[in-house]
C-alpha cells in the first residue's frame, strides 16, 4: 500500500538518514513531506531524481499523511506526535518521550514485529540506538540459552548528538592539528582524542538516563521483566558506530559453539570472529552499512554461565534511521 509520508526532523543527521533509506530500500510511497524548524525550511533536497523542499512543521502539517518519522528530539515529539496522531497520522517516534507509556509499543523489528501493529495511541517508539545494537546480539542468544542478566559498556560515537557532535569532532580534530584553541560546547570537555563518560542527565541512583534506557528498554522490547542490566555509557571519539562490551548471562547452559551458530540466518546481525586472523568488527565496519557485528564472543571468566561479546552497529542507520523505516515497512506491509 502507498503512503503519504512525513518526516519530521528531515534536515538532522537522523532525518537525512530516514530520507536516504525510504529512497534505497525503495519505500511504497504515495507522496513524502519534509518537515523542520521554521530554520531549515526552504531547504531543496534531492529525492528520487526529484526535488523536495522542506516544510515549517506546524500542527497542520498532517493532514492527509499516514506515517509521520518523528526525529527531531523529545520536545518536538511530545507537543506534535499527539496532534499528528489525532489528525489520523501513525507516528514512529525516535525520541525517548513514549518509550515507556504502556499504550506505545518499543518495537525492533527483528525481535518483537507484531508489536509494531498494536499501537492504541498511534503512535510507535523507536527504541535508543544502544539497546537496539545490543539486541541485535542477545536476542538470538536469548532464544537459545535464556537471558538473564546483562553487564556492558558501551563506546558511542558522537553522531548520537546529532549533526552538532559529528561537527564538534571534526572541528576539535581540525584545531589541535592546526595548533589553534579548542572548543568545546556540544560536550562539558574535549571529546577528540577523549572519552567522556556521561551521556544524558544523571538519575538519582548515579546512573545516567541513557544507561538506564538499556535496562527499561531491553525488558520491554524482549518482554523481559525479571532481565537484569547494569551498563555504564561512554561518549568516544567515533563518527558513526556504537560499539558495546558486554557479558550476558543465561538461565541454560552455555555452549559456545552453539552461541556462535545462534546468527545464523538472523537478518541484520552477523558474526565477524576469528583471533587467529586477528578478525572482529571495529565502528568503521559497521559504518553506513545496516548489518550489526558481534566479535571477541567467549565463555566470561568471571561470571558463571555467561558469555562476553563484542558488538557494533551503525548510531544513525539500524540505531534510529533504518530501524524507524523497518517499522514503516511493517506498517505498509499490512
Ligand atoms: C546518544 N543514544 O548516543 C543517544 C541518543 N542518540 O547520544
């Protein structure tokens, strides 16, 4: 079925990605609308030979659209995916602003599609990049072993802050190579040639939001409410990929043979592990490309049946953009 798309957040390092994989993956689209702040609007995009001009995203903006991809932060979405919902539109909303209302399914298409189609609010969340990244690893060993408790740390690339972190980056890079003063505003330090280990606000527990979503997030989408999670976040000096180490333990004997055949045939997620060749998968792998890799996977040493992995995955594409648009091609398949 062809559909009147919208995007909202059209112009952010998310949206441009959106827009990139409706044209690749060759989304059935009746007409495509592109929305951002009265800023960006005016702007010509490129589309299927075509040239689209982004529109100022107003509360009338959704008459006569029927899928609307919200990323465009967590404000834009509480104060207009409710009007596009009312307005008949469904809302795949990449933003953390209904990730745990009841009513709003957290959906990873290779985990949990028929969620997807029980949406009583019309609206669907998108669930944050690091936990789709890392579930896209566990959930195939979840089907084989039982998961139990999780323990990871997670190395994420600056594109997690949108276009701004990616410019911050480059520009910081660029200075220190030139010997000119450092600026450092998307971030409370320097992040080239850094890390800096808080990413979102901090909750009363010492825990950051961001490591909290792998917890809340991971019970929801894997329907999960005993999963155990403990995660510290971790911005790094990285474009595009997330990267996360974690231990994973199970509830039924592991075997590792059996946990490196558990990809098999699974969609978007791939093992790339052999030490004697000196072959796992590094951000740079897993860049622009929509497959996830798992490496480094062995038997943990200090937790009892568990198993300690490696994982990548690109933040903007299976993180936010692909992912919103498998959602949307779930939808229109039905
Ligand atoms: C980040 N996961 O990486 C958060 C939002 N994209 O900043």
């Amino acid at each position: 079925k062809n559909m009147n798309v919208a995007i909202v957040g059209a112009t952010g390092a998310v949206g441009v990605e959106i827009l990139s994989c409706l044209e690749t993956r060759n989304f059935p689209l009746a007409s495509l609308k592109l929305l951002a702040s009265k800023r960006s609007a005016g702007k010509q995009v490129a589309f299927r030979g075509q040239t689209l001009t982004v529109e100022e995203l107003t509360p009338e903006s959704f008459a006569g659209v029927d899928l609307a991809l919200f990323s465009a932060g967590g404000d834009i979405s509480r104060q207009f995916a409710p009007i596009a919902a009312a307005a008949g539109c469904v809302v795949v909303d990449n933003s953390s602003a209904f990730r745990q209302d009841p009513d709003v399914p957290l959906v990873v298409p290779e985990i949990n599609p028929e969620a997807a189609f029980d949406h009583p609010r019309n609206i669907i969340a998108n669930p944050n990049c690091t936990t789709i990244i890392t579930l896209m690893a566990l959930y195939p060993l979840h089907l084989q072993f039982g998961l139990k408790t999780v323990i990871a740390s997670s190395y994420q690339a600056v594109s997690g802050s949108g276009q701004q972190g990616i410019a911050e980056l480059e520009g910081q890079v660029r200075a220190i190579v030139d010997g000119h003063p450092v600026e450092s505003k998307v971030y409370p330090k320097q992040i080239a040639f850094n890390l800096i280990p808080q990413i979102d606000n901090f909750a009363d527990n010492g825990y950051t939001k961001e490591e909290l979503k792998m917890l809340n997030e991971g019970r929801k989408i894997m329907s999960l409410p005993e999963l155990n999670v403990t995660c510290t976040c971790v911005r790094v000096p990285v474009y595009r990929s997330h990267s996360i180490s974690v231990v994973a333990q199970f509830y039924k004997p592991v075997d590792l043979e059996l946990a490196r055949k558990a990809f098999d045939g699974k969609p978007g997620i791939a093992l790339m592990d052999d030490p004697a060749t000196r072959t796992w998968p590094t951000p740079l792998d897993s860049t622009n490309g929509d497959t996830c890799y798992v490496g480094r996977m062995r038997r943990d040493l200090a937790v009892d049946n568990a198993l300690n992995l490696w994982v990548v995955g690109d933040q903007v594409r299976k993180g936010a953009a692909l992912n919103a648009v498998q959602i949307a091609e779930l939808l229109a398949s039905r």
